[in-house]
C-alpha cells in the first residue's frame, strides 16, 4: 500500500512536484532613480539536481517583460546608484569579490523592442572573508554590511582565526551563559558586526574600493544584525549614518529569557554609537532613517520577554532629540516602516484580518519632551490603507509620490506593484486629516504565471464565526479540484493549525507559502479549513495575547466551533474522510487533540510537525526560553506555571491516544528538539496506535531542502491516504 500512492498530477493540477519547482521571486528593490527594480529570483530543477539563481531587471511604469541577468555562482547582487549593479560573489581563497555591472534600458521605439544593454562586469575588489552580506551602500560613498568575527572585531584577521579554531584539537564547545545554541545552529566565538568600507565613483566613472573595513561597533559589546535570522531589516544607512538594534547588553548572560532590544545610531566612518531607546522598552524592530538624516523610527515592543506584544511606531527626532509613540493607539502591529522621500509621511506594511496591508501616516510636529502618549489630533492615529489585499512586502517608498511593493497571495508568489498617486494623497490628508486612497496599484512583473496558468488555484474565501466568549473568529477555506455545490459528501477535509516558531501568536493569512501551502492541499482533493483562533495574530492585541496561559483553552473552542460550522454550512465534505495537521504550535494541538476525544472532531489521521508533545520538557530544553516564560507563566517549576501545565500538557493525556499519527522533525530544530517527535511516536507505538516517524537530520524548524520538502509532502499525502483516500 504504502508504495502504490502517488500524488494528483498533470497539467491541470498545482502538485507538490510543481511548488518545489515553481519560480521563487524575492522583493524587488528599485534603483536611486526609481525606474528600474531589481528582482533576486531562484528556481530547482529536479532533473537537474539544482537550483538556478537569477536576478531579474524591469522598468517600472512599463509593460516589458524582465530582463534576465543570470548569476553563475549564484552571491548577492544589489544597486550602486541608477544605471550600476554591484555583485557579490565568492572568489578564490575564501573570500568574496565585488563586481560593478552596468545596465542601461533602452524604451521600446516603433521600429524596435525595448532592450537592456550590459556592460562586462568590472572587478571592484575583494572582502577578507566570504561571509559578508546584507550590504546597503550609502549616497555618500560607503558601502555597509554585516560579517561575523571574533572577540577582537577585526575582520582582517577572521581567516587566521578560523583556521586557528578548527585546528584546536577538539570538538568541545563551552558555554558560561546563554545562548548556547540558538535555531539551528551552536553558539561559535563569532559574533555578528556591521562594517563600513568606503566605494566612491570618480568623476572619470571609475569605481574606487576602500582597503579599511571599520568595523562600526568596536569598543562596544553591541551584535547586530540579531541572532538567529541576522537580516538586513536591522539596520539602516543615511547618508552618512546607520541606525541599528542590537540585544540589551545588560542581559548579556541572560539573553535566552530576555528580547530587549536598543536601538543605536553611528557615523559611517565610525565612531562611539548613541543610544535611541529608553531602555525599559522590549524588542525593537526595523530601524530606519529619513533621506535628511534629522529622523530616526523603529518598531518597538513594550514588554521584555514577549515578542508578540504590540509592535508601535516611535519617531526619534535626530535634531531635538526627543523619542515620541505615534502608533499608541493602533491596535495592529506594524511590520515594516519607510518615510516618505520627503520626510513628513512614514509608510508600514501591517497584519489584519489574515491580510498583510499597506498604511501611510504623516508624521506630527516633535513634542517638546520624550513621551509614549504624545498628545495627537486624530488624523494621527488613523492610518490611511493603501493596498488591502494579499501580503504586501519589500516596502521601498520613491519620488513623484509613488512606492514599490512585492506582494503574495494564496495564488502567486511575490510580484513587484507599484503604487502611485501619493503625492494628491498626501495633500488631502494635510488639509483635511482623513483622505480615501484613490491613486493606482499597478502590477509590473507576473513571475509565474505562466507556470499556474490552468492550475486554477484557489482565492480562499474567508468565514466568519462566534467563538470562545462569543468573539469573531476567522477563518479560510479552499476548496479542492472538481468541487461541485451540492454534490454532497464528495470530498475529503483538512483542518490546518498554524505556528510560530513554538509559538501560536501567527495567523494564516492571504499569501503564498512554499512549505504550507493550502492550494496544495486543496489541490490534492481535500477542502482545506484554516482557521485563525485565540492567539492569532492581525485581529487585535487582545485576541492575540488572550491564549498566554491558555493554550489548551480557548484556541480549541474555537477550532471546535469553526469545525462546525464548515460542516453545517458545506454538505460537499464527507466529514467521515477529516483528517487534521499542524506544525510548531499547530504540532501541539494536533498532540492535545489526541489527548481530548470528547472534542468530537472525528479525525481519522493526524500529522505533527516540529510540535510540542511535553510542554514541560520544553520549557527546559527550547533555546528562546522567553517564549515559555511568557505564555506558561513562569519558569517551569513557578507554582503558576506547574498548575497550567498539568492542566495543558499534551503529554498528560497518552493514556486517550489513539488516532492514527504522522510525526516529521527536524534534527537540527532547536526551538522544539527532535526528542519532542520522537517521544510522542514512542507513546503512539507503545499504545499500539498506526504511527509513522519521518526524520530530516539536516533540517530545522523548517524542511528547506528541495528534495527532502518534496519527500514531506509524499510522506504527509501517503498518510492521509491510507485513512481517507478513496480506494479502487
């Protein structure tokens, strides 16, 4: 049996071969003139045995299809300045080569196609190491980006020390303080560090590449980009500043149960950092500057030790230096910020509704003193919407009153939009205080349409019901491949849990995924339900901070209340085919549904990916202990914390286990370690429970591995099958 399945396939349907081999946009990046957007794209071939990175070029306010400049060694490519792309690519020697590329758009005329004209690259230079990265290159002259080193923060000297480590004769590491391991990888002796070189173009158009790295937070005990991620959204270049976060570093030893985060500014040339953040603030996020330099803003949290707290917007006037909340009221947590090329206007992408938004707020008059309740007319805390729709990302605002976005959805990956008509708007909102966005959203590129062309995937239509304590609770549906209404107990059902790391605090929203994907599912014949209940991000802080000591509580009225009214309402699902999975916090419910069958859900096969089984074992053994402390409340031998886990932890409950189970984890998953799926399919197999264990030495909290992510969805669909698929 198990060999004889294979997935839904052919020209009509959107498989699981089929996502793993679909074109993968990232967020398109436009150029200082802002008419050309640079798009890094990637794409795997199975036959080949490998995945092809790419970069993309396309005018904006244009029709032409992209112009491909393929990238051999694959490395980063980002702008110099409006006709020059620099690439970064590993050299010989360990280290990694500069290239200036130059490209000039020729516009289609009547008598020829528009073409893209570049140059041969040109050999700027070299970095000591191949490791650095996230590079953001200033107006000024100098490049910036990140690299990792060692206590005595010279880049110069990482190579010797490298060597000097893998030769010291054992494999041991050792460990005074937290962390010691942090997502997928063990603590080294290296630590992140920002660094500037100076890359200035002559007035002969030669590039000139600096020997000095100055490594701009030496004397301090400052790392950033943070741990685990280390991305860009970190830090931010002005002319002739950069702006970052970093860990509070009078948590230095304590850092697995703290997330203050503080935000600094430094010369590019280097020099002693000045602390923004009043330091009784909580993380801090996507640190940004205004074209004039004079303004600083960031996300901020208040609570230390909770990183799903609200995230509000704080202003930092550079000249006054006066910190002022702008977003205190708003009851949504920002994602990304930009000002307005002008500096009056601050621009934010935004979760709602399962929905990633797009906002503009202009910026009020600094207050005289430092305050998180500045006194502000209403026009002030009502963002205006600018795109409602799908999940909006890589927000990069430009001049004539226009930004670029790359926006995703249940049926597409990223596409590059460019949005207009800023400039009437802003104009309204400054002599009016409320305006309606009526300007344009225009799609420049299509990346993958051809390849889901025919495959008619599915919108989701979104549902709404009462939940626990009579609240609205949303959800998603999808409907499978040959739905007919009214043809009825004609199909399979699927109820997806969502996660966040091991958290619940994340939403199912409107945007592709290329590791849960619901069309997938619904393309393999299951009417797929996603259901976002207590804990869920993007409807309100409350609603979000309502699960925290009770995990176990309310989420599952909901997700049983949701249940029901998809069966009532959708005589077309046979509710004796349902079958449900989750990962992370989703792999926790599916172990806390075993343990609960008075619930009535009546599945016949679960899945558990990367989930919790044992919450008190995990809130020894996750590497961000935070996230337990917060949502368990406390320690897990607190007396508040001992009582919400005997009444919450799946591991209590094996003795009612018996529902066919699916467990897939990552050995290298240190958020939820692999002996969390391997005790509960050592309770299933002593239970005499059908279980099947699926182990990706190699993989983390995430299948990343093309091979290994098309192997998941084999084995998940090969499970379900044998329970609910309809045999011959």
């Amino acid at each position: 049996m198990q060999n004889s399945f294979q997935f839904k396939e052919g020209p009509d349907v959107f498989s699981p071969k089929d996502l793993v081999e679909l074109g993968r946009p990232g967020a398109g990046v436009a150029n200082h003139a802002g008419d050309l957007v640079l798009v890094p794209y990637s794409k795997y071939s199975f036959e080949e045995k490998k995945n092809q990175k790419t970069i993309f070029i396309a005018p904006l306010e244009s029709t032409v299809q992209p112009f491909e400049l393929p990238l051999a060694k694959g490395g980063e490519a980002f702008w110099l300045n409006a006709k020059t792309i620099a690439h970064a690519v590993e050299g010989e020697n360990k280290t990694l080569d500069l290239y200036a590329i130059d490209v000039v758009y020729h516009p289609a005329t009547e008598s020829s196609a528009a073409i893209l004209n570049t140059e041969s690259p040109v050999l700027l230079g070299s970095f000591p190491t191949a490791s650095a990265t996230n590079f953001q290159y200033s107006t000024d002259g100098y490049l910036v980006f990140s690299d990792t080193v060692y206590a005595d923060g010279n880049l110069s000297l990482v190579k010797e020390h490298d060597e000097a480590w893998e030769n010291r004769g054992t494999t041991a590491f050792v460990y005074d303080y937290t962390y010691e391991r942090q997502w997928d990888h063990w603590m080294g002796p290296k630590s992140q560090s920002l660094f500037s070189v100076k890359l200035a173009q002559g007035h002969d158009l030669k590039w000139t590449f600096g020997s000095e790295f100055v490594n701009l937070l030496a004397g301090t005990d400052h790392s950033s980009p943070v741990e685990p991620f280390a991305e860009s959204s970190d830090f931010d270049v002005s002319k002739n500043s950069v702006i970052y976060t970093t860990l509070d570093s009078a948590q230095k030893k304590e850092k697995a149960w703290h997330t203050r985060q503080n935000v600094y500014i430094v010369d590019i040339t280097g020099g002693k950092p000045q602390e923004l953040t009043s330091g009784t603030q909580g993380a801090t996020h996507s640190p940004v500057l205004n074209a004039k330099g004079d303004k600083a803003a960031w996300l901020e949290l208040d609570k230390d030790g909770y990183e799903a707290d609200r995230a509000k917007i704080v202003i930092y006037d550079l000249k006054k230096n006066v910190r002022f909340t702008l977003t205190q009221k708003y009851d949504r947590s920002p994602d990304s910020l930009a000002f307005s090329k002008e500096g009056e206007f601050i621009y934010f992408t935004a979760g709602d509704h399962g929905r990633g938004k797009v906002y503009v707020l202009p910026i009020p008059a600094t207050p005289s003193e430092s305050t998180t309740h500045p006194e502000l007319a209403d026009m002030y805390h009502h963002p205006v919407a600018l795109v409602e729709d799908g999940a909006s990302s890589g927000l990069q605002t430009l001049y004539w009153g226009r930004i670029l976005i790359s926006k995703s959805s249940f049926t597409s990956p990223n596409d590059v939009f460019l949005v207009s008509g800023l400039t009437a708007l802003q104009d309204e909102i400054t002599a009016n205080g409320a305006a309606k966005f009526n300007g344009k959203v225009e799609q420049v590129t299509n990346f993958t349409a051809a390849d889901l062309a025919g495959k008619d995937l599915s919108k989701g239509e979104e549902f709404w019901f009462k939940g626990a304590n009579d609240i609205d609770v949303q959800g998603w549906i999808l409907k499978p491949k040959g739905w007919k209404e009214g043809q009825k107990k004609a199909h399979p059902i699927l109820l997806l849990i969502h996660g966040v790391w091991n958290c619940p605090q994340g939403a199912w929203e409107d945007q592709w995924s290329n590791r849960w994907n619901p069309n997938v599912f619904a393309q393999q014949g299951y009417f797929t339900v996603a259901i976002n209940p207590t804990g869920s991000t993007t409807f309100g802080q409350a609603f979000t901070d309502a699960i925290a000591g009770d995990w176990g509580g309310k989420p599952f009225v909901d997700l049983q209340k949701g249940w029901q009214f998809v069966l009532e309402n959708y005589p077309e699902v046979d509710a004796d085919r349902a079958v449900a999975a989750g990962a992370s916090w989703g792999g926790y419910a599916i172990n806390w549904i075993q343990g609960h069958p008075e619930y009535n859900f009546g599945f016949k096969a679960l899945f558990c990916h990367d989930g919790v089984f044992d919450s008190k074992y995990n809130g020894f053994s996750t590497d961000e202990l935070f996230f337990f402390n917060h949502d368990w409340r406390g320690r897990p031998w607190d007396e508040e914390a001992q009582e919400i886990l005997h009444k919450f932890n799946p591991s209590n409950f094996v003795h009612k286990w018996s529902t066919p189970q699916l467990l897939v984890h990552g050995s290298k998953d240190f958020r939820l370690p692999e002996t969390e799926g391997i005790g509960a399919f050592h309770a299933l197999q002593q239970l005499g429970v059908p279980s099947r264990l699926v182990i990706f030495p190699d993989e983390n909290h995430w299948v990343l591995n093309h091979g290994n992510s098309l192997k998941w969805h084999y084995e998940v669909f090969r499970w379900f099958d044998q329970f609910v698929g309809k045999k011959d």
